[in-house]
C-alpha cells in the first residue's frame, strides 16, 4: 500500500520511519541517555528546591515527560507559541505557592 501525504504534504511512511530508534541504536543505549538525563534534571530541580524556587513534590522523571510531551507541538503551525505558553504555564506550576515555606 502506497503511503499518502498528510495535511502537510509528509507521507506516514517518512514520519514512521524517522521515529523507529537509528540501526544499531540498544535498548541499553537508550536507557543510559535516560538515566543520564534524568539525574541531571534531578541535580537542577534539588538544586531549585533547596533555593526555595520550585516545589519539592514534583519527581524528575515527570519533569522530563512535560518536556517531552512540548517538543511533540513541532509538528504543527505556530509550534514556538504553544510551547512557550506551555512553559510558562509549567513554571508556574512549579513555582511555590504563597504560604508555601522556601
């Protein structure tokens, strides 16, 4: 079966073909590059909770799947916009609520 184009001209095939892991890529690889990334997301965020900046009840592993979840607004029209509003509505999530102790 011949793959279509979508809405923007990109054939399925394309897209599913860009999002498999690259030839010779390990499921070992990948979760070094994500433990990897978590612990420095972890050190950054308890260094932001020790400064008072951020909550505490928030895990790495979540920061890292609402950073994730932004970069899939690539795809569509006005993406910078979106994300940027999506960051700013995630930061101040994340910001100490007034009464909160620092």
């Amino acid at each position: 079966m011949a793959s279509r184009p979508d809405r923007h001209g990109r054939h399925q095939e394309g897209r599913a073909r860009r999002a498999r892991p690259a030839a010779g890529s390990s499921d070992a690889l990948f979760a070094d590059s994500a433990a990897r990334m978590t612990g420095a997301v972890s050190e950054l965020m308890s260094a932001a909770v020790a400064a008072g900046e951020i909550r505490d009840d928030i895990a790495p592993e979540d920061m890292m799947r609402a950073l994730i979840g932004m970069c899939y607004t690539r795809q569509q029209p006005g993406w910078r916009d979106k994300v940027i509003r999506l960051v700013d509505v995630f930061l101040d999530g994340l910001r100490l609520r007034s009464g909160e102790a620092k």
